[in-house]
C-alpha cells in the first residue's frame, strides 16, 4: 500500500500515538467528572494537550485551547461566534464546505477574494479593496486541493489594521507550516487533530483569541447548579464527554510534531512535492497544479485528459496506491480553478512518505495516464 | 491550620493553577471541593498544606486567585480573607 490521502486522514502515526490511545482507554476515565485516580489520569491527559497546542502555536495560555471532535465542529463554534444573518464575510477562492456551508447556514453575505490559484497578491488586492466593508474575515491557511498557501499574515494584518476579526481555517497547515496565535491576533484558529498533528480521527483544536459562544450545551463537570454554560475558556466550548483516548494520541502527536517542527516537516514534503512534479510534467496527457514548490504545501492535484478523476483515483486504488478524487468538499475551489466539471486528483503527502513510494506510484500514475 | 483550600472556577483553571505553583516549588492537588463551599455546584479546589501564604500570594500576582480561600480547622471549614501566613 502506498497512501498518499494524508490531506484527508494520515493514516501513519508516530508509534506513540497508538500506545498512548491505547493505554488511555485502559487507565483513563473522564476528565472534570470526579477526583479519583481514574478521573484525574485524564484530567492530566486533556491537559497536557492544550499546554502542548498552546506551545507549538504560541497561545500563551493553555485553557485557550478548546479541545474539538474535528476541525468542522471548531469551524462552526468560531463562524457561529462572530458571523451573523447578514454579517458581511470575506473568505478565499479555496474554501472549504466546512467553512461555506456553516456561513450560509447562519445567512451571512459571502464575498469571495482571490480566484486565481497560487495568485498571492491577487488574494491580497482583493482582501484589500473589500476589509474596509467587512465584519469578518474567514480564511483557509493551505487550500485543501492544491496545496496553495494562502498569504496568511498579510491577511492577518490587514484585519488588525482594520479591526476586522480572523478565522483561519488551518486544516492544511497546522503541523506543516508555522502558526503562531499571537503574531497573527487571530480571533480563533480551527483545526484537525487527525491529519498534519497526527492525532486520531475524532479530534480537533480551537485555539480562542476571543471568548466564543457555545455551540453545544450541557455538562462541563463543573459549575453544576449553573443553567447557563460556564464563562471560562475551556469549559465554555466543551459540553459533554470527551475524547479522551483520542486526545491521548494527539498529544503524543502534537510531541511529534513539535520534535520535527512544522518548518522541517514543510521542508521534507516539499522535496517530495517537487521530485513528484518533475516527475509528472513529464507524462503526457496529465494537467498538474502546481505552483514549483514555492507556494504550495504538500498537496499536488492534477487531471488526465478525458478520465474522470474518481475512476482515475479507482485504477490507482486497485494498484495500491490510494490518493483521492473528486470536489474534496470543496466545490468553490474546484471552481476558481476551473476543475469543477471532473474535479482533480489529489496526492497528498505527510513525513512518512518515503521518495521510494513516489517513484513508485509515478510509474504507475503513468501507465494510466 | 490542617489545610487549605483555594477555590477556582473551572478544573482547567485548578490545573493551570497548580502548575503556576509547581514552577515555584509549591505542591498542591486538584482535588474537588466540598459542595457546601461551592456556590455553583461541581467545583475543583487547589489543596495544599504547606506554603499556603505563597501561593495565595503567587495566584493573585498572576491574577488568576479567582475563588474563595477555605481553611480546614477541627474538622470545620471557615473562610480566610488574612494572607494565611
């Protein structure tokens, strides 16, 4: 098997990760829901993660960091904190459905800037011309598709200039690029615990430069005889049971990450990325996306003329070689790069891809193209 | 003076708490608090036995002394507002 869907789930984990679940599910109970030992070891657990988000992504303080079930639900409790019916929000050419459809849901009118790929400062001039009429701003870090990497700080700044307030989606990015809470004055930043961190599927992270409103009520294992949800962070967003064994592994991968930093993690990938795309510019029939390597995380999407993209993705499947094809939950990107009618085939990589795997699963890609 | 509670809000708080008093050599445990202490109901508590006066000291420097100090004297809890030393 040769994956290369880590854009999805990486499917490969630190050893550690698996043993800390593992062990989690033997010894750890539910944090916030008693004192005895049982209660406490996972107490211990939860917190250990947010002091270790709140280190990689410089957030100073760890009850800043709202422990999700993946970056969706984080998406919605930020979008549903800040955006209402008619709040007018700025967003890419590169979104994700995690990031339109909650903003439709609540009514908000939508202002799309940047619709050409790996177009920086056409993404920039957009923001530009329209913060001055905004009351939000929510932005992908890293499309999903293509890998592009969106000028996140630039963005950043002109909100703060503005005192317009920033969601970043960095469901592509955290873990791979650097991200730092407090440079970027972010209002939230949402993202996956199971794809770049390398935590289990069923967590994610909410980092809070604002407070938030809850998008779930119920126990917090605290401030009982209170009908209201409790004021303080972490609590506030964190109803019910949590994952605990899931945040087990994710701190161990969250560890990880932090020994290999996202720079060096970036800079592994993008060799690959760059090796991969050599290698397939020179197939005849195939599109590729790519912008060399210089703004594009580890994600590398491309077309073969007159296949579909889903039965591409099913030859490569039964080889052995598992990408993805399709919209990617992401139609508005698929149509600001003019793949929307038979969407792309995305190959998708992560540290444990070896450049073995990718010479491999070029020569195959080329004996279906 | 058997020991000493320090009230918080949240168990997050209690945690980071303790870990703000660790750095200074301080031990304590998060433990849970004594319903009748708890206006709200469910509450955690730092419990320590020693170092008390410091650590009330550190909490309020660091501006996280969110709750009640409770001391536990002959088997009876009663409200400390005096700097514990």
């Amino acid at each position: 098997m040769i994956y290369l869907d880590n854009a999805a789930t990486s499917l490969l984990k630190p050893p550690a990760v698996c043993r800390a679940v593992r062990q989690a599910m033997l010894q750890a109970a539910s944090p916030g829901r008693g004192a005895h030992r049982a209660s406490m070891t996972a107490s211990e657990i939860v917190y250990r993660c947010r002091e270790e988000a709140a280190k990689l992504f410089h957030v100073g303080d760890p009850s800043r960091v709202v422990l999700t079930s993946n970056a969706t639900h984080a998406l919605n409790i930020a979008i549903r904190s800040l955006v209402g019916p008619e709040s007018r929000v700025l967003i890419t050419g590169f979104e994700h459905n995690a990031v339109l459809r909650p903003l439709k849901a609540v009514g908000a009118e939508i202002r799309v800037c940047g619709r050409t790929l790996f177009d920086r400062e056409g993404v920039l001039r957009d923001f530009r011309a329209q913060i001055g009429e905004a009351d939000a701003v929510v932005c992908t870090h890293v499309s999903n598709v293509f890998g592009f990497i969106l000028p996140i700080e630039e963005i950043a700044s002109l909100c703060r200039e503005h005192r317009v307030p920033l969601i970043v989606d960095a469901s592509q990015s955290a873990g791979v690029l650097d991200l730092d809470m407090q440079k970027l004055g972010a209002a939230f930043i949402a993202m996956p615990g199971h794809k770049s961190l390398f935590g289990p599927q069923g967590t994610g992270i909410l980092l809070c430069g604002v407070k938030g409103e809850p998008l779930l009520y119920g126990g917090t294992g605290s401030d009982s005889a209170n009908p209201a949800m409790p004021d303080e962070l972490p609590e506030r967003l964190e109803a019910g049971t949590m994952n605990v064994p899931g945040i087990a592994g994710l701190y161990e991968g969250l560890r990880f990450v932090g020994d290999r930093t996202p720079e060096g993690i970036h800079r592994y990938e993008s060799a690959l990325l760059k090796t991969l795309a050599d290698r397939l510019s020179r197939v005849g029939g195939l599109r590729l996306y790519t912008d060399a390597g210089l703004g594009q995380a580890g994600i590398l999407s491309f077309t073969a003329d007159g296949t579909d993209s889903e039965a591409f993705c099913e030859a490569l499947s039964e080889r052995g070689v598992f990408v993805r094809g399709g919209l990617h939950c992401a139609p508005l990107a698929h149509e600001s790069a003019g793949t929307r009618a038979f969407g792309t085939v995305r190959i998708s990589l992560s540290p444990f891809t070896d450049p073995e795997q990718i010479e491999r699963a070029a020569a195959l890609i080329e004996g279906l193209a | 003076m058997e020991k000493v509670l320090i009230l918080c809000r949240s168990l997050t708080q209690a945690q980071r708490s303790q870990r703000l008093l660790e750095r200074s050599g301080i031990v304590s445990a998060v433990v849970k608090a004594p319903v009748a202490l708890t206006k709200a109901g469910c509450g955690y508590a730092l419990s320590l036995r020693r170092h008390v006066a410091d650590a009330v000291r550190l909490l309020r420097e660091a501006d996280m002394l969110k709750g009640k100090v409770y001391a536990l004297s002959g088997g009876n809890w009663s409200e400390r507002n005096d700097d514990l030393s």
